[in-house]
C-alpha cells in the first residue's frame, strides 16, 4: 500500500474490540448464558452434556420447541430475550466444519422456520443469529455447537438484566415454549 494510501485507518492493538454500544453490552453470551455455572458440564464428554441428554427427555421438560431429523431447537435456559431459541445438532459434535452437509442444511432451514415462528409469535423488530466456537469466544457449552437465534425489541437491552433474576422465569419459559412449539408448522 502505498504512503499516500486512503485506505482503512491503521487501529492500534490497543483500540481493538468491539465497538461501544447497546448490541454489545447484550451479546455477550458467557456472562448470561450459563450464569455462575451452575449448569455447566464438569468436562466435554457426553456423559457431561446438557444438549446430548435434552433430546431423551421430553419436549416440555427440556424446553425442546421442534425436533427435525438430525437438529432440533430448543429455548435457551438463560434467555437474553424473550424467545431466546437455540438450534443445534442431535449429534455432539463442537467445531461448525464438522457437520455434515446434510446437518449443516438442516440448522439453517430449522433457524430460518425458528425466526419465521418467533416473528409469528411475538412479533420481534430484528434478531441476532449466531454460533460462539469455543469458551474463548463466549460459548458456555462449547463441547457441542449451537446456534442462537436472539429476538430483539427496540429498547430490550435495558430491562433484560430485570428479566434474567426473575424467579418466574421458569414459568415464563414453559409458556413460551408451548406457545412457540404450538406456532411450529407440521413437518
Ligand atoms: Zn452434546
């Protein structure tokens, strides 16, 4: 590049990072997700794994809102939001390369039926998607992929803390998996 370039500024190391706003003070899974790690796996095994031993039980129990041939969605525990879903693989497999093509197909057909159902439902203004590939990128059960698909309202950041310590939570989220599981159209 040459000295006169009017490219891209040069960010010094020290200004890396994300930038400061709203967005990044919710989506920041390690701290929510898993608070305190009362629910997280004493390794990465199997045995360990919350999302392997969720599909055996049933739907209700484990919160599981649609099961397809090889993923199957459930709500997140620990919402950010409302409608907190994630979409993930039956298989215990942690690195997104992995999965085969036809799970890779079927993570995405069942997000995009995921937002579809949620828009239905509790008519969001946007989401956020996305994976945290490894605990170093804010994965709390970073042996076994999962996709989260975040509703988000203009203005949720600031009560999401309120929410999150409720002790209803449990009872808000059997509603809304039933709710959401109801919205879910017939394979
Ligand atoms: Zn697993």
């Amino acid at each position: 590049m040459p000295d006169d370039a009017t490219g891209p500024e040069l960010v010094p190391a020290d200004r890396f990072g994300p930038p400061e706003d709203d967005m990044d003070r919710l989506w920041t899974p390690h701290r929510m997700v898993y608070i305190g790690g009362q629910d997280k796996p004493a390794d990465s095994s199997v045995a360990q794994c919350p999302f392997c031993r969720i599909p055996g039980g049933d739907d209700a129990d484990g919160l599981v809102v649609a099961r397809g041939a090889e993923c199957y969605v459930v709500l997140n525990l620990y919402p950010y939001n409302s409608a907190h879903l994630m979409v993930l693989p039956y298989r215990h497999v942690s690195d997104y390369p992995d999965l085969t093509p036809s799970e890779t197909t079927e993570l995405a057909t069942l997000t995009q039926t995921a937002m579809q159902v949620v828009r239905q439902v509790y008519a969001p203004a946007g989401f956020n998607l996305g994976m945290n590939q490894g605990e170093v990128a804010g994965a709390g059960i970073a042996a076994h992929l999962h996709q989260h698909v975040v509703p988000r309202w203009l203005g949720d950041a600031n009560f999401l803390p309120v929410v999150g310590r409720t002790k209803s939570l449990p009872e808000l989220l059997a509603d809304t998996r039933a709710r959401l599981a109801a919205a879910w159209p017939a394979a």
